[in-house]
C-alpha cells in the first residue's frame, strides 16, 4: 500500500469519527426536542413541512460529486432515525410487502417507521382514519397508464388530508425461477405494470398468458409458487421472494414514474413550495367547467392535473380533482377559493402540502 493511499484511509477514518459524532449529537437534540414536546402538550412529531424544508436547504447547499438526490437521501435516513426516537411512526400502505407503494413509503418516511401491508387502497384509508396507523401511503397516477380511479373515489367521503407527494421512478424486472425464458407459460402483474410493459412482453413473450393480479408483490408471490410462471415487478419483491431477475427494466417508457399521496389527519402548514388539491363538485349545467377554471386563471395559478370522476350523487353528475400550485394560506389561493364558492355546488380542499422534493 502506497503511503498516499494510506494518508488517505486515515483521513476517511477521522471524517467518519467526526460524522458519527454529529449524528449522535443531532440525535441527543431531537430526544431533547421530544421532551420538550411533551412538557408543551405538543403531540405532533412529524412535521411535513419542515422535512421538505430541511430537504431542499440540504440540495441547495450541496456541491457534490454526490448528487442532490443521493445526498438528500441519506438526509432522510439520518432524519428518519432520529424521530424514531421520540415516536416510531407507522405507516400503511398498500401491500402486500415488496410493492412499489412500500417502497415509496420508505422514499418518504426513512426506514426507521413501521409498514403495514393493506389489502386495498380502501383499507389504508380506513387504517388512518382511525388512527392505527399514523399516515397512509396510496398511488395516484402513472406517468405512463395515467390516474388511479380508486384513490379518487376514496377521497369524496374520506375526511383525510393529503400530507405529502412522493414521485417514485418506476423499473419493472422480469423474474422467476427458471433462467430461460421460454419455459415461461404464464406471467403475473398488476394491471398496470403489464400495460406499462406491454410493447416489451409483445415483442419477447408474445404466446404467454398475461394475468392480472392486485399486486406486483403478490405476482411474485405467486411466482415463487409456480415453476413454469414468471412475475413483473420490483426489484423488492424479488428479494423477499427468492426469485432471479430476469431481464431488468422491460417498462416500454424508461422514464416511466408513479405519483403517490401521503394522507394523514392534519393538516399541513406552507413549506414554501407546496400544492393544494381540491375536489370540486359543480351543477351540470352549461359553462360549469368553464366557472371552475376562470378564478384559478384570474388568480394567476397554475393548475397542474384535472381529473374528473363520478359523484355518485345521480346519473351524469361528475365531480372534479384538481392540483394547483401553492399552499391555500397564500393570498392568490384563498382568493380562487373563495370565488370558486360562489360558482361551485361543494369546493372541498383536500390538503395543502410540499411538493415532492426528490
């Protein structure tokens, strides 16, 4: 070993005593900040908003060659250990273990929270509305496949607020027992990861047998089961599951990502870069979309996503989920929500909270 090369072992050494040492110290604070919480009545741990915040100073301050991502990343973790200690969150999703929804709950929240696997977007919703769980995580849409419809419809009689995005890259692996492919008879997959990979299973796997399952996890669970199949999903998945990766990344679209909500009880305050979801419903009657639309233009907000989706109040009555830019504490946001009230049937804010940091 040159003797550069042992300067600089020992330089990395001292920098890892230096950093251990900041960890425990920021980690003795925030036992100290839970003390104080108590003694204050204050039972909020988690505080959304200031995560985001703290996020984003951490990427704006970084000057490599780690990349903002990375280094926001391991910010997380240090985060998430560090309210551990004064509350270990748990956070549903939905399940079964291996699903990209774990794994984005884990993007979110660190791997110091607790996960519970849910059978339904229903049951996440039901976990959090009475409290088992702290926060729930659910997908929204695919960059690809589009709007989940069953998070919506969750939404009209739900009471929950949204808390927080997460924009999580999709990569869909081929995996299964046997290494050739042409021993595959069947393949398992949410429905939407086979729409997402169906130009890539049509060109190598066009005379198998597609089957819809709830999950890409429980696809691999099922895998496992049977020699002759194979599953697209995760590369979780294929961990828990003991199967072989295949083939990597067969998503026809490579920047192919999935949008999911974070949904709690409160309500989250500005972090300075925020949006603000609503649930409109409006008469069916002429111009009622137009009536929506005019005070989000005239207030000068951008609105970044409109779906609309049965009320289930009559035949043809609809209502409409719509994302703005800014939290509904800003002035321009308050003053579209107010004139939207004078136009709408029912305007129901669904939260307000930080856009997606990474």
């Amino acid at each position: 070993m040159s003797e550069e090369l042992k300067k600089l072992r020992v330089r990395i050494d001292a920098l890892d005593e230096q950093i251990q040492a900041l960890i425990t110290e920021r980690a003795r604070v925030a036992e100290a900040v839970a003390r104080a919480k108590l003694v204050s009545g204050d039972d909020v741990f988690y505080r959304a908003e200031r995560e985001a915040e703290v996020l984003r100073k951490v990427m704006e301050r970084n000057q490599g060659p780690l990349s903002d991502e990375e280094m926001a990343r391991l910010f997380r973790e240090i985060m998430s250990a560090c309210l551990a200690l004064e509350r270990v969150m748990k956070i549903a999703f939905l399940g079964p273990e291996g699903t990209f929804t774990q794994a984005a709950a884990l993007k979110h929240f660190g791997h110091s929270v607790q996960t519970l696997p849910m059978a339904t977007i229903g049951e996440v919703f039901r976990e959090v509305e009475s409290g088992s769980a702290s926060y729930g995580v659910v997908p929204v849409e695919n960059s690809t496949e589009g709007v989940i419809n069953h998070t919506l419809d969750e939404f009209i009689d739900s009471s929950l607020k949204i808390c927080g995005e997460v924009a999580l890259r999709i990569h869909h692996h081929l995996m299964g027992q046997s290494e050739n492919l042409n021993d595959i008879k069947t393949v398992y997959s949410h429905q939407q990861s086979l729409a997402q990979c169906r130009n890539w299973l049509d060109t190598h796997l066009p005379n198998v047998k597609l089957v819809d399952v709830s999950s890409n996890a429980e696809a691999a669970r099922l895998a496992s089961e049977q020699p002759d199949s194979a599953a697209i999903a995760g590369e979780a998945a294929a961990d828990i599951y003991r199967l072989k990766v295949l083939v990597k990344n067969i998503e026809d679209q490579p920047d192919n990502t999935t949008r999911f909500l974070v949904i709690g009880q409160r309500e989250t305050p500005a972090s300075g870069v925020d949006k603000t979801s609503l649930l409109i419903y409006t008469k069916n009657e002429p111009g009622a979309l137009y009536a929506i639309l005019e005070p989000i233009a005239r207030n000068n907000l951008s609105m970044t996503r409109i779906e609309s989706r049965p009320s289930g109040q009559g035949m043809w009555n609809y209502v409409f989920f719509i994302d703005l830019d800014g939290h509904v504490d800003d002035d321009n946001v308050s003053a579209a929500l107010a004139e939207l009230e004078q136009t709408a049937h029912l305007v129901k804010v669904l939260g307000s909270y930080p856009r997606a940091v990474l």
